[in-house]
C-alpha cells in the first residue's frame, strides 16, 4: 500500500469516526434518559479499563494467554 492510499483510508476513518461520534452526541440533547440508563452508564469507564489493561497484559501476539 503507497503512503497516498494510507492517507486515504486514515482519513476516511477519521472523518467516519467522527461523524458516529458527532451524531450521537448531537442527538443526546434532544432525548431525556431515565435514571436507570444513567446510573448503568457511570460502571462504562469502570469496565472498559480493566477490559483494555487485560488485553496488554495477557495477550501474546494474536493470542490471548491466561496461564
């Protein structure tokens, strides 16, 4: 692949991203949640962590390693 395709691609994903991103957050005004939806989204950032850290840790490669 030559550095212009590589571009390409990068920055269709970037602008890709960032649309899902931007929608999703424009439309966040113009819904209420309840308060169960906002109390299950605080534990997000609390399980996501650990989940990241776990696949350093104990990944070898393109596989996971839990000896």
């Amino acid at each position: 692949m030559d550095m212009t395709t590589f571009l390409i691609f990068t920055l269709g994903m970037a602008v890709v991203t960032f649309a899902i991103r931007f929608s999703v957050i424009g439309m966040a005004g113009s819904f209420e949640m309840s308060e169960r939806m906002k109390r299950t989204l605080r534990f997000v950032p609390v399980t996501v962590l650990p989940a990241i850290i776990a696949v350093e840790i104990l990944g070898a490669g393109s596989n996971m390693v839990f000896s």
